[in-house]
C-alpha cells in the first residue's frame, strides 16, 4: 500500500505544478474578498474544489446572496456527477470510509491520475492506495499553497496580477491530452477550444 501511494503522490507531481500557482492565488485574492484568515483556510480545508473556491469569493466580494453563491458553485461542480460515475465500479468494494475520504478528495487532477490508474489491465491489488496518495498530496499542496497565498498577498499586495494564473488552464490541458486517444475526442476538444475562444 505505500509504494502505490508513493507512485500515486509521484504521478500527481506534474499536475501540483500547475494546481500550487492556483491556489497562492486563491490565498491573496480571498483576503482582500473580506474573508478571514480562518474562513479562507477552513475553505481550503472543508471545500477543496478550486473552482468552487475562486467563484465563491468572487460573489462574496461583490455581496452576492449566499444562496446565489450555493446555487453557482453547485452548477460549477456539477462535473464531478461524471467523475464519480466513473469511479463506481473502482470503489465499490470499499466500505463507507474509504468511499468518503476518496469522495471528498475526487478533484480534477485526482481524478485523472486515479482513473488512469485503475484502467491500467495490471491486475495490480490496491490501487485505492494509488488514489489515496495522490489525493492527499494534492491536498496537502492545496492547502499549503493557500497558506502561502494569504502570507505572501499581505507582503506582496500586487501578487494577484503577476501572471500566474496561467497555471489552471496549462494544468487542465496537461490532463485532458493523455485522453485524447480517437477522432471523437480530438474534435470535441479542438471545437470546444475554438468555441471558447
């Protein structure tokens, strides 16, 4: 079980590089949205879905409706009803802990490192422990890199406009290339690119 958590955590590397920038960014900007120190860790802490993260502090600065905020970042995750259908036949042998832990760790790039594990024909036992590691390495750097944020935004005001918010769509990029693996696919990906540019 540690080796595949070590491999899991080590899989995951590549995509922490994008995922650290995000969440330093997170940090600076929900301190000057009005959260609390506490309310923006405990954020990192309770919610861990960066997406989530980022529009919810963009409603609370502009004084939204909690409701509203709800309502928006429920549509936001609403990605993550195809990531746990994905997962169903990999999970469900594990009792009700392991579903929960590995549930609440389910992001974006968990999901596709862990789903491209457990597709492997390997016949390997254990693989939960391969999403288990990669899930809490992705967790920890979450929130560590909060941390960071809210630390470096109050001795760098301006650290928001650096730039680095390239680093979310590179790591999305990053996880969806390997998947491309039929015509379908390619025109799903080249046609959304356009329509969203």
């Amino acid at each position: 079980p540690v080796n595949q958590m070590l491999a899991g955590a080590r899989d995951t590397f590549p995509l922490i590089v994008g995922a650290a920038p995000f969440a330093i960014i997170f940090g600076t900007l929900a301190a000057t949205a009005g959260l609390s120190f506490a309310a923006t860790i405990g954020m990192s802490l309770f919610v861990f879905a960066g997406s989530a993260q980022f529009i919810s502090i963009s409603l609370i600065a502009g004084g939204t409706a909690w409701q509203i905020i709800v309502l928006t970042t429920f549509v936001v995750n609403l990605r993550h009803i195809l990531y746990s259908t994905t997962m169903i036949p990999f999970y469900k042998n594990l009792n009700h802990l392991w579903k929960a832990v590995l549930a609440f760790g389910l992001t974006d790039e968990t999901f596709a490192v862990a789903a491209n594990r457990y597709y492997q024909k390997d016949g390997a036992p254990n693989k939960h422990y391969y999403n288990l590691g990669s899930m809490i390495f992705m967790y920890t750097n979450w929130n560590l890199c909060t941390l960071i944020g809210l630390l470096a935004g109050k001795s760098f005001p301006q650290i928001s406009e650096w730039g680095l918010d390239f680093a979310m769509p590179a790591t999305f990029i990053g996880m969806v290339i390997p998947y491309l693996i039929s015509k379908p696919m390619w025109i799903s990906v080249i046609t959304a690119g356009v329509v969203s540019i």
